[in-house]
C-alpha cells in the first residue's frame, strides 16, 4: 500500500503539489489524470526518491520513506519500477545489456538467470530477437516497450508510469494499454498510471484520479467518474464521450 | 553583483561535486572496466588533435627561441630551451585546451543528454549510482588520459622542434637533442606534470558538473557546452598562474633549505 500524507512539493515560488493526500491500495491500478504541470509526474518521482517532498509523509507498506537516505531507497526502488515518459534506454548498451542493467545491480543472478528473465521480460511485452540491437537502432514505439520490459524484469511489486504513451501511434498506445493492465495481472503489482489519456484510464483503470493545481479534484472508480458532474472531469470525459 | 553572485555559486558547486566524486571514489567500488574504456576513448578521441598541435607548438617555439638565439650566437641551446618552455608552460596548457574542447565539451554534452532524456534518474531506479556508474569513471578517464596525451604532445613538439630547428636555423637534429637533457631537468618536468594533472581535474570536474546538472532539454544541453568551454577556459587559465606561484614559492623554500 502506497499513502500519501499533505504532500507538498515546491519549486521555487511554484507550489506543484498542495497538500496532497492519498491511498493506493495493493494490487490496483489508479490513473492519475490532469493538466500539463499539475504535479503528476512530480508524484511518481517522489514516491521513488529522484525528488524529495517539502513537506509530508509518503509511506510505502508501512514504512515512512520520504527522508530515507540515497542508499535506504536502494530497496524501496527494488519494489518499484518505473518507466519514464521517455523510453531513457541507455544509448551505449545494446537491449539485452540495457535490460540486464537492473538485474545485475538489484539481484545476484547468474549469468543464466540473467538471460532467461531478459528473454521472458522481451516476451512480455511481445518483442524477441532484438537482444544486440542498439537502441538508436529502433523505432521510439519498440524502445517504449524495451523500456517497458527493463522495468518488468525486476518483477517489482510496484509499477510506476510516466505516460507511458505519450509519442506513440494509436495502435501501438492500444498495444502498450493492454500490456500495463496484462502485466499489473501477470506480476500482481500494484501500478500508478501518469496519463493524459481518459478513453484508456476507463478501460483499464481500476481507480481514477484527477488532479489539478497539485491537489485531488476529482477521484473513484470509472464509472463513478463517468457520472462525476465536475467541470475539469467533464473536459476529460468530452473528448472520450463524444467518439 | 547578481553575476559575482553567479560565478561564485558556480564555483561552489563545481567543489562541492568535485568532493562529492572524491567520496564517491574513496566509498565505492568502480569498476575497472568502465575506467579504461573511458580512458581509452579520451586518448582515441584527441589523440590526433594532440599529435598535430604538438607538433606545431614545438615547431613554433624553435623559430621564435631560434630569432632570438641567433643574436646571442647561442643556437646550440635551440633544443634544449625549446622543449624546456614546451615541457614546463606550453605543453600541458595545450593539452588541456584540446581536452576542454573536445573531450569536456563532449563528456558535457553526453551526460546533459542523459540528464535531459532521463537516463540518469532511469540508473538511480535501476539500483545503482550514478556518480559510481558513469561520473567517476569519466573523471578518472580524462585525468590519466591527459597525461598520456601530454607525454605524446611533448614527443610530437619536440619532433616539430628538430624538423623547424633543421630547416629554419640549420640546426641538426643531432644538434638540437643534445642539449635536451642539459636545460630540460627533472623539476621542469615536475612542474609540467602537476600542470598537466591540475588542468584535467579541471577539465573532469567542470564538464561531468555541468553534464551532470543540466535542465532544460536540448536548449540546455547546449547551455551547458557552451557554459563547459567557457569556465575550462577561465579556470585552466587561472590554475596555470596558480600553479606557477605556488611552484615558485616551493623552489624557494627548497633553495633556502638547501643553503
């Protein structure tokens, strides 16, 4: 379980996160919706450590792990895997190395075991027989899901994404869509979902948050939201309602 | 006083980061392999750079030593006071322009880029650090590069020396190699290394800073290429005085221990 406790997370003069407060139950999928800077990404990033809140609290199954040092969120990033708004593969390594990387630092494995979690992370997200390729050497959609198996070859139990869509063709974001919803069931990870993209959130979202100007405006399930009377909702479900 | 402010936090940051690798190389295991392909790109990407201006520097130097000496009917000297200047000032400052301008500006550039695409915070949720990963061995690479590129700088330089020497001032090269060992003593060859090294660390920790804290996408990549070749510049400058001064006071404390 993931809590969130009056985060609040400042840039300068510009307050991005406002006292935020929520829960994210295990084994869920929550979409967190919103506008361009409204602090979701800034969440994702918080709960992993690469920013750290101003104020509040941010428990992670039990533990409060908002002022853990660099080396105590060596475990926390164990547990949880995220995939960046960009694929940020690494572009010296080819596939195989790229999706080792974690493996070898987070785990002792052998060689052997290396190779056969590689190979079924590629077989996740239906790729195969790009192991030596460089990433320069493939499309943006296909190092989206290479980034995607590098994330899931660590097995974490939570799966963070920042828009994982976004860049990408309509049949490739279906393809990555049901792959977040497979995966979160395969692995039986709890997975946060940073996303402009309501059509997708209410296919597979178990629970909806929208946000704005760093607070919860709106939250529930889909079918909640589709009857939710809010005017920054209502702009979300407008565009999805009238397909 | 905003740009004093600037410049001097600045400064601040790129020391503060420079203790934090010093930390980081003293607490955390690197690894070997990193360190030398690291090294081995940094002599492979300015070695032809380095061999060209050597050798231009040292031709350089013998025709200004050679106008001079000429006068004094002192020709002989041409070898040995050429590579003295070239060993002792020029070659180490040389290297490491030609280290700012390729290897910092392109460490600079790589490491923005990976700031920028994420790839830095994509290794710090891999489990891994990324100061331990690719600044460390980055740093390590360009400070041991720099002294292999200044070894072969001064053998290029001294190489353009004899061919200049021979054709400008009729010295032959015999002629101009055996005064080398005469003028050219171990202190100068002290003085020219501590340069040299003082230069790259220099050079390692200003473009892996300014790599490293890069904001704002491409436009910042760029920021921080530009702001990498402009502050090696300034501080390899102003390390070369202080490296002087502090050499001088030292051959003075030895000199009066001595008498």
């Amino acid at each position: 379980m993931i809590e969130f406790k009056g985060l609040i997370k400042k840039f300068g003069n510009r307050t991005v996160l406002n006292g935020l407060d929520l829960i994210i139950r295990e084994g869920e999928i929550v979409f967190i919706l919103g506008t361009s800077g409204t602090g979701k990404s800034v969440l994702l990033k918080n709960i992993v450590g690469l920013m750290r809140p101003d104020e509040g609290e941010i428990w992670i199954d039990g533990e409060e792990v908002s002022r853990f040092s660099e080396d105590q969120y060596f475990s926390i990033r164990k547990k949880c895997g995220m995939v960046f708004q960009q694929p940020a593969l690494f572009d010296s390594l080819t596939v195989f190395e790229n999706i080792a990387f974690g493996l070898r630092r987070h785990f002792r494995l052998s060689e052997r075991e290396v190779t056969d979690r590689v190979q079924l992370a590629l077989k996740l997200v239906n790729i195969q027989g790009v192991e030596q390729k460089r990433p320069t050497q493939m499309s943006y959609g296909m190092q989206k899901r290479v980034s995607l198996a590098r994330t899931i070859a660590l097995q974490p139990k939570i799966l963070l994404f920042d828009e994982p869509t976004t860049g990408l063709d309509p049949i490739t974001t279906t393809v990555i869509n049901h792959l977040i919803q497979d995966l979160s069931k395969q692995l039986k990870s709890t997975s946060i979902v940073v996303s402009h993209d309501m059509n997708c959130a209410l296919s597979i979202a178990d629970r909806i948050v929208v946000l704005d100007k760093g607070q919860i405006e709106a939250i529930g399930t889909p079918d909640e939201l589709k009857k939710s009377q809010h005017p920054l909702v209502r702009d979300f479900l407008a565009e999805v309602l009238s397909l | 006083m905003k740009f004093l402010a600037e410049i001097f936090g600045e400064l601040g940051g790129t020391l503060l980061f420079l203790k934090t690798i010093m930390t980081t190389l003293v607490n955390k295991k690197i690894r070997r392999s990193d360190v030398f392909t690291q090294i081995w790109s940094v002599i492979i990407a300015s070695f032809p750079t380095t061999a060209m201006a050597g050798f231009f520097v040292g031709a350089i130097m013998t025709v200004q030593f050679a106008l001079l000496m000429n006068e004094f009917g002192a020709l002989g000297y041409l070898g040995g006071l050429s590579t003295s200047a070239t060993v002792r000032e020029i070659g180490p400052l040389l290297i490491a322009f030609m280290l700012s301008g390729k290897v910092g500006a392109f460490t600079s550039a790589e490491l923005g880029t990976m700031r920028v695409t994420e790839q830095i915070d994509a290794i710090r949720c891999l489990g891994s650090d990324p100061l331990q990963e690719i600044i460390v061995p980055r740093f390590i690479g360009i400070v041991i590069a720099s002294f292999f590129l200044l070894g072969f700088g001064l053998i290029m330089s001294i190489f353009g020396g004899m061919i200049l020497g021979d054709i400008f001032a009729g010295v032959n090269f015999q002629e101009y190699l055996r005064h080398i060992p005469t003028v050219v003593n171990p202190v100068s060859i002290l003085f020219g290394t501590v340069k040299c090294g003082s230069f790259a660390v220099v050079t390692a920790t200003v473009s892996t800073y300014k790599g490293f804290t890069t904001t704002g996408g491409a436009k910042g990549v760029g920021k921080a290429v530009v702001s990498t070749s402009v502050m090696t510049m300034i501080l390899i400058v102003l390390m070369d005085w202080f490296t002087s001064f502090i050499g001088d006071i030292v051959l003075q404390i030895a000199r009066g221990y001595r008498s």
